[in-house]
C-alpha cells in the first residue's frame, strides 16, 4: 500500500453540523485539506465518508497517520522530521 502525502503535520479544527456527511482526504493531496477534492482519483486511495452524531469542533487528522481516521490521534508528533 502506498503511504499517503503528510498534508499538514497538525489537525486541522472544523465546525462541524450533526447529521451532514464529510469526506476526508485519506491521499494527503486535496487542495481542500481536511476534505477530498477529487485529486485522488488514479490512484488507490479513496475518500473516507464521516457523519458526526452532534454538531461541534472536531480536529481532523491532517497527516493522514492517525490510527482513528478522520479524527486526529496524536499521531503527527511520531511523524520523522
Ligand atoms: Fe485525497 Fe480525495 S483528494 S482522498
Ligand atoms: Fe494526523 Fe494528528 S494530524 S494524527
């Protein structure tokens, strides 16, 4: 499997609406990071669909490492230089 692109090494905090569907760059290539923009097409990748229970601030993984997809999991302070 190839290794996504390291969009940002921090997550990224979205407001989010309870019940609307999200869908997260897994590629690390979309222009619209946390979300796809349709520049994974080609590849393996897909986007992930999300659809938060209450409405809020959630940080989205932005290195697309976290082991909890989309959500951030600490994961980007492990990431190599
Ligand atoms: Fe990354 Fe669509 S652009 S999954
Ligand atoms: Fe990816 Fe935190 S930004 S785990």
């Amino acid at each position: 499997m190839t290794t996504p692109t390291v969009a940002a090494r921090t997550p990224f905090a979205i407001d989010v609406e309870a019940g609307r569907t999200y869908w997260w760059c897994t590629c690390g290539r979309s222009a619209k990071q946390p979300f796809c923009d349709g520049s994974h097409k080609g590849s393996e990748f897909a986007p992930l669909q999300y659809q938060p229970q209450s409405a809020g601030k959630l940080w989205f993984c932005g290195c697309k490492a976290t082991a909890n997809p989309p959500l951030c999991d600490g994961s980007h302070k492990k990431l190599a230089p």
